[in-house]
C-alpha cells in the first residue's frame, strides 16, 4: 500500500496585477491557512518520505509556512500540471528514488490536484469524503489517497480511495468561505 498526499497551495496575493502568475505569493489568509493545514499534516501523523512542488511562489511561501521541516524537491512540470503529468511526476521520481518511497505528498495547483484525486479513487470507494472533494478542492486542501499498489509504476486510474480529506475551513472556521 503506497500513500499519496495532495496539498494544494494556500490562497495567493492578487494584489500586485502586474506580478506574474507563477511570481504571486500568499495573501494573509493564506499564510493563516497554510499555518493551520500544517500543524494538522503533523497532528495527523503521516510521515511523508518525499515531498514534490511545484517551484510557483505561492507553493514555495505555502511550504515554508506549513511545512518548515520538509525539503521539498521542485518540479517545473509540477506547475498548473495536470493529473496526468502529476502521476508521471509521482512515477518517474519514485524510480529515481534509491529505495522507493512509500508515502509521497505532492503540492502543487488546481484544477491538476482535484482532477487526480477524481481519476484515481474507485467508484466503489465514492465515499462521502470523496464527494466533499469533488465538489471543491479549495485552497490549502490537504487530502490522502491509499493505493493498494506495490509499486507507484502500477498505480492507475480508479485504484485508490481517499482515506483523508482537510480544508482550512475544517480547522478554523475564520478561514471559511468569505461572504
């Protein structure tokens, strides 16, 4: 059983119109968010073996807040990816690995995270979790997949099951939608 941790990047500064997309930072809320997700990664408990990003601003400013102990390893395909391309992300370096990693967090963008936790998790395990997450995967949403494969090269659409769902919102009812 492999686990695969998703956690999207907390809520950008849209603030600065002429800063790029990929430059943006995190707004106030979103540093608050990523404060709470990451106290809740560790309370959880999850020991992450190899943590991927995508190298946008925001993701970097997200992990620095939430997740200060854990050195990521960049990835430029990371960035506005795809699930597609973040499963090949996921694969290839798990085969890089010396010894392959069984628990893997990626943090990264959507729509890319919500679309995989879509294509991944069995119609037998549409849970009520699952739903939670296919209704919206907001920012500085952080999700476990279980994946009942022993090796990331054979893990496949419609496999997993979304064994753990968190929103800032869950945590801090300050950080809920603004109305």
């Amino acid at each position: 059983m492999k686990l695969l941790g998703l956690l999207r990047h907390a809520k950008s500064d849209w603030g600065d119109a002429s800063s790029r997309d990929f430059d943006r930072g995190l707004n106030e809320r979103g540093r608050r968010g990523a404060k709470a997700i990451g106290a809740h990664i560790r309370d959880h408990g999850t020991k992450w073996d190899i943590l991927l990003a995508s190298p946008a601003v925001r993701v970097k400013e997200t992990l620095a807040v939430a997740l200060p102990e854990i050195e990521p390893v960049f990835d430029t395909r990371l960035y506005l990816a795809g699930y597609e391309t973040i499963l090949e992300a996921v694969q290839n370096h798990a085969a890089d690995a010396h010894k392959e990693p069984g628990a893997m967090l990626v943090s990264g963008h959507n729509p890319g995270l919500q679309e995989l936790i879509l294509e991944l998790v069995s119609p037998s395990h549409e849970s009520d979790l699952f739903r939670e997450a296919a209704i919206k995967f907001p920012t500085a949403a952080y999700a476990i997949l279980e994946c009942p494969v022993d090796s990331w090269a054979d893990l496949r659409p419609r496999t997993a099951k979304l064994a753990h769902f968190a929103r800032p919102r869950d945590l801090d009812p300050e950080l809920g939608p603004q109305r």
